[in-house]
C-alpha cells in the first residue's frame, strides 16, 4: 500500500494517477467522505460535521425544490452523487438537479453516474463551510469542463451564494438562475439567514409566499 493510501491526506489536492484514485476510493466504499478528481489531483474531503453546514444543506433543496414544483419545471435532486469521466474526472457535488427533460434520463437502480453515457447536471451546488475558496476554483474549473449548465456555492459562514453560469467552459456571475428562470438567488439568500432565527418549516412558508407573489 502507497503512503498516500495509508495517510489518506484530506482538503488538499495530491498528484496521482486515475488508478491508484480508483483504488483508494473504493477502499473508502464505507467511509461517507467525499472523493474528486481532475488533471491528475486528487482530493478527499470528510464529511461534514457542522450544524450550519446540514441546514444550509436542507434549505437549499428544499427551496429549488419547491421552485420547480411551483412553476411545473420538472426536477430530480441528487445528494452527494459521484459523476464520473473514466480516467479523467470525478466528483461528488452535495447537491445535484438534472431539470426538464432531463429530469427522467438517469435510470434507477444507476449507482455511479458514468458521464461517458449521461449528460452533466444542469445545477451543481456545493455547500461551503471550510472549503470555500476551493470551490470558487478548482471545483469551478471541473464543473466547467464536464459541461455542467449552472454553478452555486453556499457560503455557509456569510449565509451567501455565489452563482455562475456556464457555457463554452467558462463561467459567469449571475443574480438570477437562468436553469430555473425567475429564481433570484437574493430570495435564497434571505431564506439562508432567516434559517438562523426560525424553523424550517417557516423558511418554507416564507418561500411559498415569495414563489407565489413571483407569478401574481
């Protein structure tokens, strides 16, 4: 066994082949940390642990949840998915959505999501409590390069989310979703906070009231 595999460095990227990545990885089958590779790094990420981190989790799919359901788009959420181009790319976003006629293209019973064979998402979303500035980069780049439609990243600490769309493997900031048209992601925001003083359940109705008045 490599040193890599017996110290299992995590939150950084490390040089290795597609190889010894697969087979660390599925040394970890047990393990509920999160695994991403691209040009030849790897990371590893534990889960986390934080009570902020699970909430922001929870709120954000609930509200483009609730979104979709709203205005008819249809929607499938996936949480902590690992997408895969073999022996180039890996990752597992904490939240994923594949929207519209997408919404059915991924079979069930699917364990990896082999992006050889199925699109990207149309929205990726990472929640970012200790690895915010990696997910403004790196994880940016990868998302970009797998043809992902939209990008969000979850600033836990500021209660904030930076937003992008992408197209021709770039990227740009944007204050309304354009995969789910007439979402702002200032009313995400404001839920994110109000998350902090009341129940969720309150968040909700509070989102409901805000989807609602969007189409009066």
């Amino acid at each position: 066994m490599s040193d890599l595999q017996t110290q299992l460095p995590t939150d950084t990227w490390i040089y290795t082949s597609w190889e010894e990545y697969e087979q660390i990885v599925t040394n970890l089958l047990d393990e509920k940390g999160k695994s991403y590779y691209y040009k030849g790094y790897m990371r590893l990420e534990m889960p986390p642990v934080s009570f902020d981190h699970g909430q922001d989790h929870v709120v954000i799919i609930f509200a483009v949840t609730l979104f979709a359901t709203l205005k008819g788009i249809q929607a499938r959420g996936l949480d902590t998915t690992t997408f895969r181009k073999t022996g180039v790319q890996d990752c597992q976003p904490d939240v994923a959505y594949y929207l519209r006629e997408r919404a059915q293209v991924i079979p069930a019973g699917t364990g990896i999501v082999k992006l050889d064979r199925y699109p990207a998402p149309d929205l990726v979303i990472e929640i970012a409590k200790t690895s915010l500035l990696d997910d403004l980069g790196t994880k940016r780049s990868l998302y970009e390069e797998l043809g992902v439609a939209e990008y969000w990243v979850v600033d836990v600490k500021n209660a904030q989310i930076i937003a992008y769309a992408i197209a021709d493997q770039g990227s740009k900031r944007i204050q309304e979703s354009q995969v789910l048209p007439g979402l702002a992601i200032a009313i995400l925001e404001e839920a994110l906070r109000q998350s902090r003083e009341m129940s969720q359940s309150e968040v909700g109705t509070w989102l409901l009231s805000q989807f609602q008045q969007k189409e009066d």
